[in-house]
C-alpha cells in the first residue's frame, strides 16, 4: 500500500498559489487525439492508461511518472478510453466525476503533451491484449515506457493485465513501473469513493482524494437575472448531462475567471424560489466582482457544503437569506487566509 500525500496540505498548497494573483497561462501544448484510431506517433511516448475520471490522487502518481520521462526526450502520453468500457457495456449510467473538457483542462495544465481518446466500441473492446500492446500502445504509440495501476485490465474481457505488460516488457524492450494502491485515512482512492462522497456532499473529503477541489468548467450563460434585481448578480452554468452533482444546495467556493481566482457562492439546484425548476443549473455569486463574462468560460471550484437548497415566501427573504450566506463566507474566507 503507498500511503497517500496528505490531501489537505495539497489542497492548500493549490490554493496558496492560485489565490489573489493572475495565474500564469501555459502556452496549449496538449495534442488530443479523438474519435480515430488510426494515429501514428514518430517520437517515443512514457504512457499511463486509465479512464482517470477526476483525476485523483492516485491517477496523479501515475501522471508523475510519465512526465518524469520528458526529461529523457519522450513525450508524456495519456491513453484512455472514449466512452469508458462500463459505459458501452451497459454497466454504468456514465455519471463522471470530471467531463471531457476537465479532464482535458487538467492534463494541460499538468504538461501532458499528448492526450488519446481511443474509440471505445466493441470491435476496439474485442481486441486481443496482445494485439492491442503490440498494435496500439507500440505500434502506433511509438512507446518505451508505461506505468500502471496494479489493477489494470485492457482488452477482450479485460484478459489482458500488469503481469502480461511486464512479460511483453522484457520481449518488447520497453519500461514499465506498476504503482501501488493510494489510501487515505484507511480507504481506497478510487474515482468510485469519490463519486460516492460528492453524493454526500462531503466536498472536503473530495478535495482530499482529489488534489484539488471538485469542480465545473464551463461557458456562462444568461440566467432569469433575478440576482441582479436584488442586488446579487450571479453567473450560471449547465452542467454537462454526464457531470455528477452533488446533493442540491448552497456550497462555499472559488470561481477562475480569465486565470484570477474570485472567492464565490455556489448554488446548485433548480432555483425553486422564483419557480425555475426545470433545469439543474450552477449559479455562482462572486464576492465584489462587477465584469460582465457572459460567453467566457469559467471554473468554479466547490470548497465546502453551506447548506440545502431552500423555497422562499418572498424575494425579499431569499435576498436576506443570501446576504447571510455571503457574510459567513467571507468570515469563512477570511480565516482561511489566516
């Protein structure tokens, strides 16, 4: 078992740096490789492969190995699947911790230089272990390294494992480093717990598993304007139909905005005070922020649960239930700065 870094140091370390400055951008370096199997890379690849939805903690130490090998001339590549081998069989509803375009986002800012988002059908499913290390990972991959989880299953009914990637290793001439397991305060990592505690609403502990805290990215769009009219403009997104959302409430936040990082107050839920209930949605409220970003695309990162999602009677007593929420946030906020 490889005992996890500890999650809350991360998360503050994220913060510390982030927060009250611009962010400094990374020129888009990530070549994506989507809805095509027929690719060929000429320089040689360092590999991790994985579904890596909300890129965890544990996915996070296979990331640090291939780009490790950067530094040895080869690219760091990211192999997964599109959609997950679950998601084509049936076997789950497709719920994702990270979207596509997060996940994307997460894997540019990280430095990885090549993401695939290898086809998923079950011609692609059917395909020998074998066949697929010698086709795809070395043949058209051009790869001489990869790390992988210790549970690690490709190819037809997942026949194919770390033990057959080691023995292909030796035959192949190509690296391989398999790693551990990540627990945290006695449980797995795995993007399964963490789904389960953004059920709860425990965000906390999902940024512990995480790295960072779970979040949104995504463009603003025009909402009912009644924050506005109450003196509380907000920014509202839609989530994606395959993005998992937390329970319906009121979440303590941060919002990036054009690479500045705003403290926020997030609602998710379907507004039922002013009778907009068709539509999930995640409206924000950024603390002293004044711009208008309609069409801009933003992240909005859930810290902690402030509370459920309420009805009521009045405009009037949701404008005075927001003010308190937005002052406890920003004692909140202020401690945190401490």
């Amino acid at each position: 078992m490889m005992p996890a870094k500890n999650g809350t140091a991360l998360s503050k370390c994220f913060w510390q740096s982030n927060k009250c400055k611009k962010q400094e951008k990374r020129e888009s370096k990530l070549k994506i490789i989507s809805n095509t199997t027929n690719f060929q890379l000429e320089q040689g690849t360092a590999v991790a492969i994985g579904k890596f939805d909300g890129v965890h903690i544990g996915h996070r130490r296979l990331l640090e190995e291939i780009l490790k090998r950067k530094e040895e001339g080869l690219l760091a590549c990211v192999f997964t699947f599109d959609p997950p081998p679950e998601v084509l069989f049936g076997i789950s509803d497709g719920k994702t911790l990270s979207g596509l375009e997060e996940k994307r986002s997460l894997f540019e800012k990280m430095g990885v230089d090549v993401l695939v988002e290898f086809p998923m059908t079950r011609e692609t499913a059917g395909m020998a272990p074998e066949a697929f290390v010698t086709e795809v990972l070395l043949g058209r991959l051009n790869m001489q390294f990869i790390a992988a989880g210790t549970d690690l299953s490709f190819g037809s009914r997942g026949a194919g494992n770390v033990a057959l990637l080691e023995k292909m290793a030796a035959q192949n001439d190509f690296e391989i480093t398999i790693i551990d397991k990540v627990f945290l305060n006695g449980a797995e990592v795995s993007s399964s717990y963490i789904r389960g505690l953004v059920k709860e609403g425990k965000m906390e502990a999902v940024q512990e598993c995480m790295g960072i805290p779970f979040f949104f990215k995504g463009e603003v769009v025009h909402g009912n304007h009644i924050g506005t009219g109450i003196g509380f403009p907000t920014v509202n997104l839609v989530p994606a139909k395959d993005k998992l959302l937390p329970p319906n409430g009121v979440y303590y936040s941060r919002t990036s905005v054009d690479g500045m990082e705003y403290a926020s107050i997030t609602n998710i839920g379907r507004k039922p005070t002013v009778g907009d209930q068709e539509k999930m949605g995640v409206e924000t409220y950024l603390y002293d922020f004044n711009q208008d970003i309609y069409g801009k695309e933003i992240e909005v990162y859930l810290l902690s649960f402030r509370r459920p999602e309420q009805k009521f009677d009045s405009l009037e007593q949701l404008k005075e239930q927001l003010r308190l929420d937005v002052e406890a946030g920003k004692i909140q906020e202020n401690c945190g700065n401490c």
